[in-house]
C-alpha cells in the first residue's frame, strides 16, 4: 500500500483534487523511474514462426509480449502465411522454427523454406536476422530446419545479428538467452530496450503444467489388439482435481519412468560407488532415484557418445567420434541404449556428479488424445503402440510406452500435462465436412474428433481412413466405429488391413481407390486431417493426395502443388505427425 504525497493546503486545489493528486504523485514515484527511457523512433522487428505442435507459436507469442514493452513495433507472422514479397523490405527479422519428421519443416514452413531454398529466393541485403531453431538432439538431423534458414538467410545477404541457438527439447533456458541477445542487438544504446524488470518469458505458472505436472490416477488400461504381434493400450487417466482442460486435437505430455531393473545394473557396473547427483531442475538425490525419474537412459546421440568417447578411450569410439558420419553415427546408436555404453565401452568417470554431466534430462512423451472432453468429463484418453523388440542380444522397449504398460502399478500416478495444439482443430463450423486419415495409433485424434461431433450434434460428413496389419487382432476401436457408423456419425469407413492379402493395401491406396469421391469432398468444402508416422505413411498420403488432384481435378503438377499449399494455408489441410 503507496501512502499519498501530502499537498500542502495552500496549494490551488479543492480538497478532493489534493487527494487525487497526492495519491497519483506517491504511484508515480513508485514505479520503476529508473528504467531507461525510450527515445528516438521505434524499432520495427517480424517474428516469423513456423511451428508443428505449438511450442515456437508459443515462444514467438512470448517474444511479442515483451518486445512490446520497449520501444519497438514487433509483428508476429505465421509461416503459412507470411508474404515473401516482404523479405527484401523487412528490417529486423527473428525465426524461431522447429524441425520434425526426416529433418523437414514444419506444415506451416514448407513454401517458405522452399523459396528460400530455391534460385528464386530475393536478395536479403540490409536485412537483419537471428534464428532460434527448435529440435531433439535424440534425432539425426537435429535443428535442421532452423540451421538451413539460418545458413540461407547470410547467404541471401542477410545480417545476423545475434547467434543462432538450437534448441535441444527443452526451450526455456535457451529462449531467455535468445531473446536477451536479439533484444540487446537490437538496442544498441538501451533505448529500445523493454523496461527494467521485463523479461522474455510468462509470469510464473500456477497451477498444474509441464513444469509441475498432475499426478492422475490410472482408470483403465488394457490391450485393444485381441491377439497378434501388436500391443496397443487403451489408458484412461482421472484429470478430476487437476483443473486441467484440453480440447479434441490437443496432446498430453506424460512424463516416463525408467526400469528400474536397467538402473540398477547400469550402477552395478559403474567404476565408483554411487552417491548423491544434483538434478536437472536443483536439489539433489541419490543416483539410482535420478536415473530413474530424472535422466535419460534410454537415447544414444551424438553429444552423449562424444563426451563418453573422451572417458573411455575406447579406439572404436574414437574413429566414429573422428569419422562424423551421419550414417555411421544412426547405426551405431540404433537399437542400443546407455547400458550398451557402460558395459561395451567402459569409460572412467571420477563420481556420480560426473556421471550424470553428459546425460540429458528425462523428458516427456506427448500422445495425442483420444477422447472428448464433453463424452468422457474428468478424464482424459490415450491410444499408445507399446514398442518391444530385441537388439544385440537384449529384450528393449520405448521408455514411455513400456512405462504405461508395465510400470504403473501398485497405484502409480504418472505426472501429466495438456499441451494445445491449436494446429490441429476440428472446423469451428460444425457442417464443414471432414477426411480423417489414421492408421494404427493415428486414430488417437479421430476418436476424439467423432465424439465430438456426435456430441455437439454436428451435420458435417465425416470419413474415416484407418489401417493396421490384421482385421482380425488390430482392429482398433472396432465397436465404437461400427456404432458410429450404424447411428449416422460417420458415414464412410475405409479399412485398410495390409497384410489380410498377398497384395499390401495401405490407407494411401483406398484413397487413390476413392480419388472421385474424395476429391468431391474436397469440392464441397471438406477439411482434411492426417495423423501417424510422418517418414513414410504422411509423405504417402500427401503423394496421393496430390494425384488424385491431378487425376480427378484435371490439374497439372504446378497447379496440383498450389491447390494442396492453398489448403493448407486455409487450414483445410492438418497433419500431426511424428
């Protein structure tokens, strides 16, 4: 509580405007005085961002925040929608961009990226830039989307003015030290700079978030595969107290647990005796506690087999670090793990503390959700392939996926969180026809999108393409599509089982089969939805999609792209993909 300044009462005022005064005058000396004033004209800044899931529209919605707060004139641009006749005129340029799949861009990036790369990029001259490219280091071709419009951007003429960062999973650190760095280049005498006490991040969060997830109680968790190779789990999770809410599209990040069994035979091996390691996020634990809630064990990557490589001594491991292949680094590290380090290339570490230096933080999982929060209140539902194989002699399995499966008994509580995912939303009109097309656990999403329409009383056609190896073990969700069929929710239902046959029929084929009617649906306004693996299912589907164009639109190549690239833009054309 500000006491008022006293006006002394021979002042030319009412007693009333005294008061006012004397209040308005003790705020005002209250607030930061001390921050640097803003003076000349305002700096103009784009933040251009090409995002797949959310997280760099949400870092670039961050960055306006705060650029806001000083003396600048920021606008933030969608990738899908930016103009790229604007580049040569733009005088301050900031990219944040993540990379998925084989190293591409994001939906919303691909023209642009391709412009750039192509000889008909313009010339950047005069045109200032930075780049924060977002990626996971557990991938081969890590940041490479950022690092090509990075590296693209000089070569047009571009000015960088502040380093590329590249992001490794977890951006908040390497985003506070982005944004301080663009945003000090960008002011060179202070003053453009935000006021004392801005800074380029939210408020703290409250509640329950990524950062302090919810601990939900298991409802259900079963196989939906009856029989065969495959395991798929169906895990219904209580959000019931949690306050958290998410809409059909959106993900939930769940934070996995290691085996303890693998944990404990790392330790065994180790050339010291284990003691207490600090944690990613402070404060410390012992080392069988932090491996197995903390670190990760389960990736092998480069920078880890790098800083192993210096302890080990290892000659195997040194040519590989000195050859820097990009195939020798895949297959060396696929199908192995960090025990395959420890007991195969013993390396001598000095302590725990020194251990767990080269290990990354144990990050979460997002799944796509598979429910409708209006069908099913309180909970939340997950649709998860549990990956098992065997690889130089030893039984492995995904970290999270296996966790779900087999590690959450005896009441365990996985930490949960809701990441939106705004890129991926049903049309706002209910009568807009949709194309969905989900094989195996890409219908996560789709089940969500049905209930959701037969909750809300949508009138818009739906058709669903979905696929698995066998009708007979892996039809997932075979009642409730059926049902939805039978009631008048879902009016085509295009299956395709692979290996039912001699000949493998894939979704990408029953939509070449359909090409007319699609195409008509695609006419009459439909949006259409892909979810699943992006390397090889996506890339096929987009392939079709783009000879049905051509087939039954009558489109040449040229004008086939474009018609896919304007769907795209209108957001009638959504993938979420991994």
């Amino acid at each position: 509580m500000v006491s008022p300044i006293q006006i002394p009462n021979d002042a030319p005022f009412t007693p009333e405007q005294r008061a006012w005064l004397g209040e308005f005058l003790a705020k005002f000396l209250a607030s930061d005085s001390s921050a640097p004033v803003a003076s000349g004209p305002s700096v103009p800044v784009t933040i251009l961002y090409g995002s797949q899931t959310g997280t760099s529209e949400g870092l670039a919605k961050k960055l306006l925040k705060t650029l806001k707060k000083g003396n600048f004139e920021p606008e933030i641009q969608d990738m899908g929608s930016y103009d790229p006749a604007r580049f040569p005129n733009e005088k301050n340029l900031l990219v944040i961009t993540s990379t998925y799949g084989d190293g591409e861009p994001p939906d919303s990036a691909v023209a642009l990226h391709g412009l750039l790369m192509s000889d008909a990029a313009p010339r950047l001259d005069g045109v200032s830039f930075s780049v924060l490219a977002l990626g996971d280091s557990g991938y081969p071709d890590f940041c490479k989307c950022g690092i090509e419009f990075d590296t693209r951007l000089e070569a047009l003429g571009g000015q960088r003015i502040f380093q590329r960062i590249d992001v490794d999973v977890d951006p908040d650190a390497p985003f506070a030290e982005w944004s301080k760095g663009v945003i000090a280049a960008l002011s060179p005498n202070g003053s453009a700079a935000p006021a004392a006490g801005a800074a380029p991040s939210e408020p703290a969060e409250t509640g329950y978030s990524k950062k302090n997830p919810f601990p939900s109680q298991v409802l259900k968790n079963y196989n939906l595969n009856q029989g065969g190779d495959k395991e798929t789990h169906q895990i219904e999770l209580s959000l019931t107290g949690s306050e958290l809410s998410y809409e059909v599209g959106d993900a939930l990040g769940v934070y996995p647990v290691n085996s303890a069994s693998v944990v404990d035979e790392i330790i065994a091996a180790l050339p010291f005796k284990a003691g207490e390691v600090p944690l990613p996020d402070g404060g410390e634990t012992s080392l069988r506690d932090a491996l197995i809630h903390h670190y990760d064990i389960g990736t092998l990557n480069k920078s880890i087999i790098q800083k192993w490589q210096q302890r080990s001594g290892s000659p195997f491991l040194r040519s590989l670090v000195e050859a820097d292949d990009k195939k020798a680094w895949e297959t060396f590290c696929w199908g192995r793990d960090l025990i395959d380090l420890v007991l195969d290339y013993p390396a001598d570490f000095s302590d725990s503390e020194d251990f767990v230096s080269i290990l990354k933080r144990l990050q979460p999982r997002l799944y796509s959700i598979a429910s409708s929060p209006r069908a099913h209140e309180g909970e939340v539902h997950l649709c998860v392939s549990v990956v098992r194989y065997k690889s130089f002699g030893r039984q492995r399995g995904g970290v999270c996926s296996t966790f779900l499966a087999d590690r959450m008994t005896d009441g365990v509580k996985p930490g949960v969180y809701v990441h939106s995912n705004k890129a991926f939303r049903l049309p706002e009109n209910g009568e807009t026809p949709v194309i969905m097309v989900g094989p195996g656990t890409g219908i996560a999403p789709f089940r969500a999108f049905l209930e959701e329409r037969k909750v809300t009383g949508s009138k818009g056609r739906n058709w669903l393409f979905f696929g698995n190896p066998y009708r007979a073990t892996d039809f997932l969700y075979e009642d409730e599509l059926t049902g939805f069929v039978n009631d008048g929710t879902l009016q085509k239902l295009s299956l395709a089982w692979s290996r039912d046959q001699k000949e493998k029929i894939y979704v990408q084929h029953l939509m070449l089969q359909n090409g007319a009617e699609l195409w008509a649906w695609l006419n009459d306004g439909a949006a259409f939805y892909v979810c699943g693996d992006a390397s090889r299912m996506a890339k096929d589907v987009d392939q079709a999609l783009h000879q049905i164009a051509q087939e039954h639109g009558k489109l040449s190549g040229d004008d086939a792209a474009a018609f896919i690239a304007q769907l795209k833009k209108e957001k009638r054309y959504l993938r979420d993909v991994y």
